[in-house]
C-alpha cells in the first residue's frame, strides 16, 4: 500500500519523525515498509499490510493511528 508522509502529518498531532525513520519504527514494530521514494515535495512509503490487519490498517487513518502509537502522540480530532 502505498503511502503519502504529508497526509500523515496531516493525521498526527505534533511533528512526525523523518521518513526514514518512521518506515524504520513501523518496521520493527507492526508492518514491512518496502521503500521509501520522494516524488516531489513528499515522500511514498510502500508499506506491506498483512492480511490480519487488513480491516484496521489499509488507509492513511489506519497507518496514522499504528504510527501515532509507536511515537506515543496523538491522533487529531
């Protein structure tokens, strides 16, 4: 699945770590991010969602809330 870093920023209360390093923290913590790719002024992560998490997890709110975890933010309103 691919995802936009910017549409999760817009997600997340307070500052997302660099991409590199949230596909870092998703990896070691709950998905396969296959690559990181900057097109433009935003960058693509390719995440691997497994099919269990598959009801919770295929959309940016779904990563959002999985990523807002790992940091210990929150998600907005």
């Amino acid at each position: 699945m691919k995802v936009s870093y910017n549409w999760l920023q817009e997600y997340i209360s307070g500052k997302l770590p660099k991409p590199e390093r949230i596909a870092e923290l998703l990896t070691m913590h709950s998905f396969e991010v296959e690559s990181v790719e900057k097109i433009g002024n935003d960058f693509i992560l390719d995440v691997k969602v497994l099919p269990n998490r598959a009801h919770d997890c295929l959309s940016h709110i779904g990563i959002a809330r999985e990523a807002a975890a790992i940091i210990e933010s929150r998600i907005k309103n």
